[in-house]
C-alpha cells in the first residue's frame, strides 16, 4: 500500500506529532508499505530518512518554533506525486495541510484520513486570552467537526478524544489507534554520564518532566507543587526538559517561589543519546497535562524504567488507568508532592514501580500498533466499514498483550 502523509511540523521541529509521525512511517515501512511525506523546510538543518519531501515555508508571526509551508507550492505536489498511484493520503494536521491533503485525494479519487492529536479548544484558549474561553471552545469544536466530517475516517490516539469528538458531532467512523513505543530505541541511557554533565550531584532525588514548555502542559503546577515536596526533600530537583513558549513565565515562576536552586531547564535533548541519559538520571517522572490527546513520554520513562506520578486526564487515561509503573493522583499540589516524595524515599517502592513500568510499556510496542494502522487502512481503502469498538475496548486490548 502506498500512503501519503501530510504534516504541518515535522523534525527538527521536536512535538508528538513528530515523534508519531517518524515512529509509524518506520513500522509501516517494516509492514511493506511505502510511505511519502509531505512536510514544511526549516531553518534548521536535519537529516531526512527517504521519502520526506520539504516544502518551502516562512515564519509564523509569534511562533518561532513553527513554519507555515507556501501554499502554492504544497498544491503543486499533485503534479509531482501523481505517478506514485498512492493509496490514501493520511494528514497529521489541520491548518494547511489538511486542506491540500483533502484536495490531493479529491484529485486522485482516493480517500483521505485524519490523525487529530491535539486538544485544540483548550490549546486555543492558552494563545488567545483575550477572547472569551467559551467563544473559543464554541469555534474550535465547529472547526474540528467541519474539518473531519470532511474526511473518510478519522484516527485518533486515545479513547478520550474518539469521546471528546463525537461529543463534538464528528459523525464519521472514528478509530482508535495509539502511537507505540520503538523499544530498541530506548535500550541505552547513562544517567551518570547525565548528571556529571549538569553538576548534578550522585544521590540527589531528581524529578523529571519532558515535554513542550507550552502552558497547556500545566507546568506551572510542577513548579507550584515542588514547593510542597521540598518541604520533605529539601534538596530535590525538578529537571524541565524542553523549550517552548512558556520558558520564561515558568523561570519567573521559579525565582518567585525561591525554587531557583531546585529547577534546572535543560532545554531540547538529543533523543538518541542525551534524551536517554537524562531519563536514567532521575528517580520519578512527573506529568500534569489537561490536554494530552496520549502522552508518548509517559510510555517513554517507562520503558526506561523511570517511576511516573501522574494526573490522569484526557488521553493520559489510556495508558495510566491500570496502575502499573505508575502512581496515579488528582490535580492537586500537596497530594501530587506527597506521592513524589514517597517514591524518592521509599526504595523497595521505587524498585517495584520501576519493574512494572518497563513490563507495562513492552504491551505498547510500535509494531502492534503499527499493525492496527495497517488494519485501518485496509478497511478504508476496501470501503470496509470502519470498526469503532465502545469507549476502553481498545486501551483494555492493548493492555492485555
């Protein structure tokens, strides 16, 4: 099968999008499929795997870490593609991309499909104060029906968000299909090698967040909550790694609450290599978002064996809910900063979390879910109806491999 994807960020911009992108292009590939993608230049240099075709682009005013691609340009792929009889063109985004993905497929008679990844009615929100919250909600939720009722099907990472679009009025088939975990990617990592690199002392509990510095990760709610941890642990430290539009609130956040001394940013790391080592260094991974459609780097710690203590809110539900390698709690700061405290301190507990986390994330491996993507696309393209089990079948499915 030959499929074309269509993506408004791609690496070097590092987001979820990327990372699926790149994680289902490499399994699909192992399946015998050909894939193309179709994706905006930056910048910034990056060594492209085959079948990544860049489109010129320009800057995106208050954004500096996104591109928009010309769009004259991106309608001119027609022209270009037209010989690779493509099977199915799949978009990873909703600005321009999906726009000249739907008309790709239009042109070439085949369907198109839809990956929505992103929560968008409260990541608006974050970017556009100054309209009311519900007029934002009311305008992204008609922009995300308009948008998928457009297409043949639409795929999404989590339960929650299949929930969250059909409370939308998205009447087309909706499937539930993760992204996986690469594990041979993520079998090395010094944290040693980490913590000589950063002046972090042998012995100092470290936790970690990793992830887009954006406010909609609810950030601020880690920093907030180590105040209540270092009541107990005096010399934790709080690793923020990533960058983001909320960089310098959180730094101004930190330097208010005097936590100067106990948060270190370390901005992007290389995932190949500094990404694994700072995992390793660190004792708990905390995560608070309210908007993750999955949370990739929740299953990312774990297949590190990196405890996790965590809301489970949104897509985070999926991977969370049974418990295992994880300590699940509510959004609030002295809870959260107690279970924090109870896996630094406690060893044996440490230990046992750490084991399952690594059993756990071996069920969310990249070939079954890449398999599962495979699936869908057969049904799509047969004209098969598309199968939507009820909410949980699938994360109880994934669960029990």
């Amino acid at each position: 099968m030959r499929i074309l994807f269509v993506s408004d960020v791609f690496f070097p911009r590092v987001n979820g999008v990327s990372t699926s992108i790149q994680t289902f292009r490499r399994e699909l590939t192992s399946l015998g499929h050909e894939t193309v993608l179709l994706a905006p230049e930056y910048p910034t240099t990056y060594a492209d795997e085959p079948g990544i075709l860049r489109i010129g682009s320009r800057r995106v005013p208050l954004d500096p870490e996104d591109r928009a691609m010309r769009w004259t340009q991106l309608r001119a792929q027609h022209r270009r593609l037209a010989g690779h009889s493509f099977d199915l063109v799949h978009i990873q985004t909703p600005l321009l991309a999906h726009y000249a993905g739907v008309s790709l497929a239009r042109r070439w008679g085949i369907p198109a499909v839809a990956t929505y990844h992103t929560l968008f009615e409260e990541y608006l929100y974050h970017y556009a104060k100054l309209v009311p919250r519900g007029a934002m909600r009311a305008l992204a939720r008609g922009f995300s029906r308009s948008q998928c009722n457009a297409l043949a099907a639409v795929l999404v990472p989590s339960v929650a968000m299949r929930e969250t679009l059909e409370r939308y009025g998205v009447e087309v088939p909706i499937a539930v299909v993760p992204t996986g975990i690469r594990l041979p990617e993520f079998a090395g990592g010094d944290g040693v090698r980490f913590r000589a690199c950063h002046g972090i002392e042998r012995g100092r509990p470290v936790a970690l967040f990793v992830g887009r510095v954006a406010f909609e990760k609810n950030i601020e709610f880690l920093v907030r909550m180590l105040v209540h941890a270092r009541r107990e642990i005096p010399q934790i430290l709080l690793i923020i790694c990533g960058e983001g539009p909320a960089e310098r609130a959180l730094a101004r956040l930190v330097e208010s609450l005097g936590l100067s001394g106990n948060v270190q940013f370390v901005g992007y790391l290389d995932r190949a290599s500094e990404l694994l080592d700072c995992y390793r260094a660190c004792d708990v991974f905390v995560f608070a978002s309210r908007t993750e459609t999955q949370g990739l780097v929740l299953l990312e710690a774990m297949t590190l064996g990196v405890p996790v203590v965590s809301t489970a809110v949104m897509g985070t539900r999926d991977i969370l809910d049974p418990g295992k390698g994880a300590l699940v709690v509510r959004e609030d700061e002295r809870e959260f900063a107690a279970a924090v405290v109870k896996v630094v301190s406690d060893g044996s507990l440490r230990a046992r979390l750490s084991q399952e986390a690594v059993d756990y994330a071996k069920t969310w491996d990249a070939p079954n879910t890449a398999s599962r993507l495979a699936a869908f696309y057969r049904q799509v393209t047969s004209r098969t109806p598309v199968v939507s089990a009820p909410p949980g079948a699938e994360a109880r499915r994934t669960q029990a491999r």
